[in-house]
C-alpha cells in the first residue's frame, strides 16, 4: 500500500520528485565525501595503542610561530619527571625516498627499490608498538645495521620470501643492512610512514632539523610537566625552551602543528560545516516541495480517510515517502562517489573514497540518512494531513501565514548559505594567490621563482668534493645565469639553535649556504657586508633578529664572535651583515630570526639561476653534465612548483569548497525552480486574468519572482556579515593576509543572483506566455 502511494506520487509529481531526489543525491554523495575526508583527519595516529599517552615536544611562541628544537634539550629537560614514562627521537626526510640495492637470490643481479627511511631511538618500540609479524624486533638495536620493515617494503624487497635475516644496501654503500623483523604496515592517516626503520641516531645529528621528539606520559599529567619545566626558567634565564615549550597530544598533531600536520583542524571544520550546510539545503528543497503539493494531494488524502484508513497510518505513509525518496537519493549517490574516487574532487584529498575500503562509514551514513529522512517527512506529513475534509471538497485551500513564513525562512536559509559560500570560497582564492604572488620572489627579476631550477637532496647523490666542479660546469651554459646551493630548503622547519654573544644568549634558526646566495636570490645586505669567496664560519642576520634579540648593529656589532651551539660541536661564528627580511618560511609564519652561515658543508640543495625561455635547454644540459658527475638519478623540479607544495592545503581548500560551493547554490537553485513551477501551477488563473487584463509578460515574470527577489535581498543582508566575520577569523591565521575587499561581497551575492534569476525567470517566462484560456478552463 505504502509503495504503491509512493509509485502513484512519482509519476504524478515526476518534475518534483526528480529534483528532491536528484538534490538530496548530490548533497549525499558530497556529505560522503567530506565524511571521509573528515573522519581520516580526525582519526589521524589513532591507530597507535598509546596515542592518548604520547605528546609530541616543540615550541611555539607568538612572534615566531611553531619550529623544532634540540631534542638533547628537550630530552635533558622531561627525563628528570617522574611524571615521563618515555622519550624517543625519530628522523626522518619526509621530501626524500631513498633508494636500496637488493640482490636477486637467483641471477645475483641488483634490483633498485625507492623507500622511506627512518631513524629510531630504542624506545620507539616500546612506544608506538609496531604489530610485529616475523623475527624479534630487539635485535635492531644490538648492531647499527639491523632494521625493522614494514610489510609493503617486505614484500617490495624479497616478494613472498621469508625477510628475517636477508640483507639489502643503501644505494651507493657497502655495508650490508640486515633484516631481523617485519611489522604490520601503518596505516594511510599516520604520523609513521611505512617503510624501513634504522636504530642509527647520532648524539649531536648535524641533520637535526629532521628529528621529532616524543614524550610518553599520563595525559592527566601534561599540566604538571608544563609548570614544571616553566619553573626551570627563573634557574636558566631566557632560554624560550623553559617559556615556550608545548607538548600536543599525537592525535591533535596532524591538525595543529603545521611541520608534521597535512591540514588544519580549521580546514577539516570548513569542509564538515558546508557538508551540513548542504544536507539541510537539499532537506529544505524537499519540504519545500511536500508542502507545495499539499494542495494537489489533499482530496487524495481526504478520500483515504473517508475510506477508513487510520490518521496515524496515512501520516506515517506520507513519512516513509521521504523515507523511499532518501533510498533512492542513496542508491543514485553511490554512483556519484564512485566516480569522485576517479575524478576531480579526488586530486584534493588525502583519504581513500573508495566504496569497498569505506563499507562500514557507508553503512552508518546509510542508516542515517533514512532516519534523517523519516524525521524531516513528519513535518510535510502532519501538515498536509491537519486540514478537515470539506476543504479539499469545497476547493477553498490556501497555506496559512505560518506555513507560508515558514517555508520564506526556508527559501532564505538556502540563499543565505549559497551566498556566504562563494564569497568565503572566493577570499580563500585571492588569499592563495597573494601568497603566491609573495612567496618566493625576495629580490628583483634575479629572484623569480619560475627562473630557478631546484636540485633536491643531491647531498646523498654526489661526492661532496665534486659539487663546486659541477656548479662551475654548469655555468658554462649561456642559458644559466648563476648556480648556488644551501642546506636547507624554502619552508624546511630548520632547527632553532642557541648562540652566546659575549653573556648574551640568541635563539635562531641556521641556514647553511654558499657565499653567493644573497647576490643569486637579489637580497638586499642593508648593513655590514656580503659572505666572500674563500671564507668560512661567518654569519649574516636578517633584520628580525636583531629585533627580537634587542641588537643594535651600530654598537660594533660586526667582527663580534658568536659561540654557535647544535651543529655537531660549538663553532665560533663571526658577524659580517645583516639582510633585509624576507620569507624563507610559508607566509602562515611572520618572519622569524635566522642567521645565514657560510660554512664548508655538504650542500642538500643546488638552485640553478635560467634566462626565461629556456627551461628546455637548461634542463637538458643539466641532466647531461650531472650524468658526468653521478651515475645517481637527479631530482628537478622549478622553485615555483616547489612553492606551490607548500600551499597544497591552501589551493585544496580553496577548490573543495568551490566545488562543493557552487553544489551548493545548483541544489538551491533546484529547489527555487521547483518552487516557481509549483506557484506558477498555482496562479494559472491568476495569471490568466492578469492577462486578459492587460498585464504585460515581464508584469506578470515580476509578479511570480517578486518574492524570490524579496528572500534573495533579506538572505544577502544575513551571508554579508556572516562571510565577514568568518573570512577575518580564516585570515588571521596568515602573518600576511589580503585585504578584505568589498567587490568580492557584491560579486558572490551577483553571481547566486544572477544564476538563479535565469533558471527562474525561464520557468515564469513559459507560464507568462501560456494561453489565458487554458488556465481559466483548467482552473
């Protein structure tokens, strides 16, 4: 009986019920997909039976934002609580595969494999306890050369054999790595990758910039660690390590703490919150739409209860409708996802959209959806069943005020949300190309990004020795105007380390580089002197140093000594200059203390300065003379793309919630366009006197969307402020931020405007035409 209702309903309601079911499977099929992305996030290193217990150790102060620390200083700090149950160190280049020789234990030939590499301390195992298949994971730590696979990289390596006591190499090297146990792969939204781990960490790692420090703990006693280590200050004077010490919980670290997170929690919230604002948009098309057909079903209803049918069976029918309705919506967003996994929408998020690894989400927003979609149906039910019989009989139906308001509010809810999407999606665009258009270019036309050619990690690639034969080989080309190299890359979360400046103490980030690297990246030296040529162990300050530090450059400052600690032993650093400011780091950060250093060390990173036009060539002539130098394969990228990794999350966020903003204004338009179908039905006689009348056919367009234009304007007056007021909170977690244009404001509101006027406009204009005749003989 229900079904056959719900089967009459369509075909006689086919326009309606295409739109309701259409709009509420796109708004699933996006609510699925911001679930999933949404519940990886939130899941993140949940994986780990001690998650709640372990805490990641950094610091963070106002002016300088996040950055790592010694992990010696920290580790000499927390292991004098009693408080801390554990401490472990892991490092690990998460910009670098490297690559291993395996030899076939057939034809005695070496096979190359690409794999992540990480260093551990001994407490890592008791830890974050690795699910151990084969083999005894203790015995990595009794020799240097002993690891630890997971199962990918086992089954990568040696392929169903067993791996416990096979031996592999690092590329290039003899010594022989042993294999004494394989875990349980870790899984995709993880902290942990999966891979090899190495029990080889050095005191003093002159690559300390890549060690993360954990702290294992009862979460009730984070409190008292952080007092006790703020009490030490009064003991050791400024150090910002007594001050400014933070442990975040492993779970909070993907969403809080930018060197190791993916995105922001802020990120993950603005994709939940337009996910729901979606469902309530498609939600509201459907009771709009119920309502609307409370007139033309209400004899229907009448009739069955003057056949006897019971009040409360005919109310729960009219629900299972919804019910039905959210089924089909369901089955028609299956497909939607599926092809979400193979699309657009895919490219910009982290978690896996597929159906089958998703079967327990799916079932759960399955279940949700129908009973959602059972509540939201006794609101249409109870109304269109509250009318008395001689109503439908008499023919004198008209929606109460109440209803009619209601169903306003509904219509300006949708607006609202449409409008405040497109004008916060479009500031998050202007605020990614304004750091696009920032990041990168520190000088003149010399520092343009995309005429720079970046070598990455050639450190593990090349004889150190050869490096400088290279670069001047390079120059050769007349393509290449320069050629310099550093340790560090652009947005590395480089180490914070500590200098003595006669009894002062300085805290600063350290950046290795070549005497040329100002003159290649056109950075002003505003006083002092640049780095020369045949020189080492000489410093060059940017201007923020010294205004955190309180350093005037005028009190003989320059050829003063620094005691630089953490590069593997104290060196006594000269101060030469000091740089105009500029962002080495993504422009989340402000500026941060940093001391440039020339210092005879193994380069990480080569840049290669082109003329424009001739990437071709360039790149061409570089892959040739490096052949010359290393049988290794070279890594190059341009600066620009390097650039635009780092602003990933910004680029995403501002395409997802585009996408699924303008989803958001074409399930508001479906369900407007439903709306005036059904008024226009409606008015037929109406519209027919209208024009018997005189009334012109734009008179009669005005008078069916004079209401539209009414909620449209009230709805604006509401997304303004609110798009305001979200956009400033959203920017200010940029140290260098857009302004908050006006245009934007007026071009989102134009836009929703403009699109829904057209397709409305389209359905009035047909009923305006219609003959006059045929809607008093239909009447």
């Amino acid at each position: 009986m229900i079904v056959r209702n719900f089967i009459i309903v369509l075909k006689r309601f086919t326009t309606s019920s295409i739109l309701s079911i259409v709009g509420l499977a796109i708004a699933f099929a996006a609510f699925f997909v911001i679930i999933v992305q949404t519940y990886y996030d939130l899941s993140y290193d949940r994986n780990f039976k001690k998650a709640d217990n372990i805490f990641l150790a950094s610091i963070y102060s106002a002016d300088r934002g996040w950055y790592k620390i010694n992990p010696e200083e920290v580790q000499h700090i927390v292991t004098q609580f009693p408080e801390v149950k554990n401490f472990c160190r892991i490092k690990r280049d998460p910009d670098f595969d490297h690559s291993f020789d395996v030899e076939d234990p057939v034809n005695g030939s070496k096979h190359e494999f690409k794999e992540e590499l990480a260093y551990i301390s001994p407490s890592f195992i008791g830890m974050f306890t690795p699910e151990i298949i084969t083999g005894d994971v203790h015995q990595m730590f009794i020799s240097e050369e002993n690891v630890l696979l997971t199962e990918s990289a086992a089954k990568k390596f040696f392929g169903k054999e067993d791996p416990v006591g096979k031996i592999f190499f690092l590329h290039g090297q003899t010594a022989p790595l042993t294999v004494v146990a394989v875990c349980k792969d870790f899984p995709e939204n993880c902290s942990l990758k999966n891979g090899i781990y190495l029990a080889h960490l050095q005191e003093n790692d002159p690559d300390m910039y890549m060690l993360t420090s954990y702290i294992e703990m009862n979460p009730d006693d984070k409190s008292k660690v952080i007092n006790k280590i703020h009490a030490i200050k009064q003991q050791n004077g400024e150090d910002p390590i007594y001050e400014n010490l933070k442990l975040i919980a492993l779970p909070d670290v993907h969403l809080t703490f930018p060197a190791e997170g993916q995105i922001s929690r802020s990120t993950t919230l603005s994709l939940l919150a337009v996910g729901i604002l979606l469902m309530i948009i498609a939600y509201i098309n459907f009771i709009n739409f119920a309502v609307a057909m409370a007139p033309a079903r209400l004899k229907s209803f009448n009739i069955r209860k003057i056949h006897g049918e019971h009040p409360l069976f005919l109310k729960f029918s009219i629900a299972m409708e919804t019910v039905f309705i959210s089924f089909l919506a369901f089955l028609l967003s299956l497909l939607f996802i599926y092809y979400s996994n193979n699309g657009v929408v895919k490219e910009f998020l982290q978690a896996d959209l597929s159906l089958a690894n998703n079967s327990g989400l799916l079932l759960a927003f399955a279940g949700v959806s129908l009973i959602t979609g059972f509540l939201v149906g006794m609101y249409p039910a109870f109304y269109s069943t509250h009318f008395k019989p001689v109503m439908s009989l008499s023919g004198s139906f008209a929606a109460s005020p109440r209803t009619k308001t209601l169903k306003d509010v509904l219509i300006v809810i949708q607006f609202t949300a449409a409008i405040f999407l497109l004008i916060t999606a479009g500031f998050i665009k202007i605020q990614h190309n304004y750091i696009q258009s920032r990041t990168g270019n520190w000088g003149g036309e010399g520092g343009r990004k995309e005429n720079i050619i970046l070598l990455k990690d050639v450190i593990y690639k090349i004889n150190r020795h050869e490096v400088k034969s290279f670069e001047n080989e390079l120059r050769k080309n007349p393509a290449i105007l320069d050629v310099t190299h550093s340790l560090y890359l652009t947005g590395d979360d480089m180490p914070v380390l500590t200098g003595y400046l006669e009894d002062k103490q300085l805290n600063y980030m350290i950046w290795i580089v070549e005497p040329n690297f100002f003159r290649f990246f056109d950075i002003d030296i505003i006083e002092g002197r640049d780095f020369m040529e045949d020189e080492e162990d000489k410093l060059i300050f940017n201007r923020t140093f010294l205004e955190k530090n309180s350093l005037d450059y005028t009190k003989d400052l320059f050829g003063k000594k620094i005691a630089v600690q953490g590069l593997g032993s104290v060196v006594m650093a000269e101060i030469v200059g000091i740089s105009k400011d500029f962002n080495f780091q993504p422009l989340r950060e402000p500026i941060k203390p940093i001391a440039f250093m020339k210092k005879q060390w193994v380069p990480a990173n080569i840049y290669v300065k082109i003329i424009s036009g001739n990437s071709n060539n360039a790149v061409n002539y570089i892959n040739d003379t490096w052949s010359k130098f290393s049988n290794e394969p070279v890594n190059i990228t341009f600066l620009d793309k390097w650039f635009d990794n780092l602003y990933e999350e910004e680029n995403n966020l501002a395409k997802l919630v585009s996408i699924f903003g303008l989803i958001t204004v074409i399930v508001a338009v479906m369900g407007v366009y439903g709306l005036i179908l059904f008024n226009a039905k409606s008015k037929r006689k109406t519209i027919a006197l209208h024009k018997i009348n005189g009334a012109s056919v734009w008179e009669v367009i005005l008078m069916l969307n004079r209401g539209f234009i009414i909620q449209f304007v009230v709805a604006y007056a509401f997304a303004v402020p609110l798009a305001y007021i979200v956009v400033r909170r959203w920017l200010e977690n940029f140290a260098y931020k857009t302004p908050v244009y006006l245009w934007v404001f007026i071009v989102g509101g134009l836009l929703v405007f403009l699109i829904t006027a057209l397709t409305v406009s389209y359905q009035s204009y047909k009923a305006a035409t219609a003959n006059p005749v045929e809607g008093i003989k239909t009447e």
